[in-house]
C-alpha cells in the first residue's frame, strides 16, 4: 500500500527528466546530478509507490506500463505548477498588444485549440493573429512572436525548438466504417484515399520506409496547398494524412482521428518559436513565451533568452 505521506515528491522532477530522454545518464546531464543520485532518486520512488518505474535494456532504460502512465501524470502536473508559479510571478508586469505569426496550418490546429488558455490567463495582453507563408515568418519586423516550421538558426532572429517533427498516417474512425473493417497494413489504403499537402513526395517516402515503395501508384488522391485543410479533411473521413502530433494532437484526443500504424518518418525539421531581439524586451512577449515553451515542455530554453 502506497503511503502518501511519505511520497518523495522531489525525485518526481528526477522521474520526470529520466522518462522523457528514456535515459538516467542524460536525465543527470539535465538536472546537474551525478548519475548515481539520479539512479537513488528512482529507486526511493519505487520503493515509495510499490512498484517498477524502469526496467534495463542493454545499457538503457525503458519505462514499464507503470512507467508510462505515472509519467504522463507526472509530466502535466509539473507542466500546470511551473505554469501556476509563472502567473503568480508575473502577475503585476503589464501586458499590451502582442502580434503573433504563424502559417495558417500552425494558427487552425495547435494555436487555435490553445489560444484560449493564455488569453485566460493574462487578460492584460491583446493578441493579434497574422498568417503568413511560412517561409516569411522570421523575415517579418514587425511582429512579436513567430512560429515557424523549418531548421531554427536564422540570422539576427533568437529562436528556440518547440517540438520536432515526425508524420505518421491519421485518419477518422468514419473511414473504417465505410471500408467494413480497420486499416492494419498499408496495402489496405488502396480502399481510401491519400490526402496530400504536397505533390506527394511526403507519401511516397513513407511507402518506401514502411517496405512497400510504389503502393501510391494504385491508390487515389487528394491534393491541399494547406495542411489544416487536409487534416480537416481527414477528421470528415475523405481520406488518411500524414500529421504530427504537434498538429492532430487534439483530434488524436478526442478521438476524431487515429493512427492505423505507428510507423512515422521524419519531416526533417521541426516546429520553432523566433522573434525580433527588440521584442523579447517587451513584457507581452516574454509572457507569451514562457506560457508556449511550457506547453511544449521546453522550459529550459528560456535560459537561452538575452
């Protein structure tokens, strides 16, 4: 029987490191521990909970099922004090208006479901949305924030990784329906359609890493200039679209889409957070960017702020 009141609830954010690098050496490399203070940290809160949190492969580490689901507990809860203790923290700095850019994939999957939180949060701060091209995004100067697809570094910009990002097949459960039964091969997408928010290189490599190149051939298709239209299209059940997580993430939750197959490949590049040096001076923006970081759990790249 766990005994709650002796939890060790600072190993937690030891826990924490460890599961998401999947590693106790890297974890210690985060939280500037030596290795066997990360390994007595895991052990005290096995002990303390009743149960294995890791277990060895070769030189690693893999979470268990026990694991898995504490650590997904473990990472929100952290996530919402870090967040508390920031609105506490900056809760007398003034606010103002806040121009953000994003390409209009970005701004009608992940901005739209999320937005609201930090209007909630900080009704002090006037946030006015811009869509652009993203490949204009970090050449705008007048805009405070940018959120941009691409592979970060560019000139005169301070930017930080949200997420990096992999795509995998995603579609309604409305299309298991309608081909009598589920999607378990890639040979069985000859009974859909492949939506594209691009002339099909995207698909083509993934056939080819999933060992089954030139499929495409057979199937028909849907083409999009923009991607949230194709996942739009994906939750009515048109087709299958190869998403990350970062954008079908809400979709994935509630259950509007699925992923038939857990094999993805990488879009060799990554979602990344990029403004003016003259706005990260102005209170609005660095709310701003403290609250997105923290949804992504990147809350150690504010420590790279100027």
């Amino acid at each position: 029987m766990i005994d709650l009141h002796n939890l060790p609830l600072p190993t937690l954010r030891t826990f924490a490191a460890a599961a998401r690098h999947q590693s106790l050496a890297k974890a210690a490399v985060e939280l500037n521990l030596t290795d066997s203070a990360v390994s007595h940290q895991i052990r005290r809160l096995e002990e303390a909970l009743g149960c294995d949190l890791f277990t060895k492969v070769g030189r690693g580490v893999v979470l268990t099922d026990a694991g898995r689901a504490f650590a997904n507990v473990v990472s929100t809860a952290l996530q919402d004090v870090f967040a508390a203790a920031m609105r506490l923290a900056e809760a007398d700095q003034v606010g103002g208006r806040l121009d953000i850019a994003c390409p209009p994939m970005f701004a009608s999957t992940w901005l739209a479901h999320n937005l609201n939180e930090f209007c909630l949060d900080h009704p002090s701060v006037e946030c006015h949305v811009r869509l652009v091209e993203n490949e204009r995004v970090h050449q705008l100067s007048d805009i405070d924030i940018g959120i941009s697809f691409g592979s970060g570094g560019w000139p005169e910009r301070w930017s930080a990784l949200l997420s990096h990002v992999n795509v995998t097949p995603v579609c309604s459960p409305i299309v298991f329906e309608r081909i009598g039964g589920p999607i378990t091969q890639p040979s069985d997408l000859r009974h859909t359609m492949l939506l594209h928010r691009d002339d099909g290189s995207e698909w083509r490599r993934w056939f080819l890493e999933a060992g089954t190149p030139g499929l495409e051939l057979e199937m028909r298709h849907l083409y999009c200039s923009d991607l949230g239209m194709a996942i739009d299209l994906a939750v009515n059940g048109t087709g299958v679209a190869l998403v990350s997580d970062t954008l079908s993430g809400s979709d994935l939750k509630r259950g509007l889409l699925i992923k038939p197959f857990p094999f993805a490949i990488d879009a060799f590049g990554g979602w990344h957070v990029v403004c003016n040096p003259a706005s990260l001076s102005r209170s609005a923006s660095r709310l701003f960017l403290r609250w997105l970081l923290a949804r992504f759990g990147r809350n150690a790249a504010w420590e790279t702020l100027p």
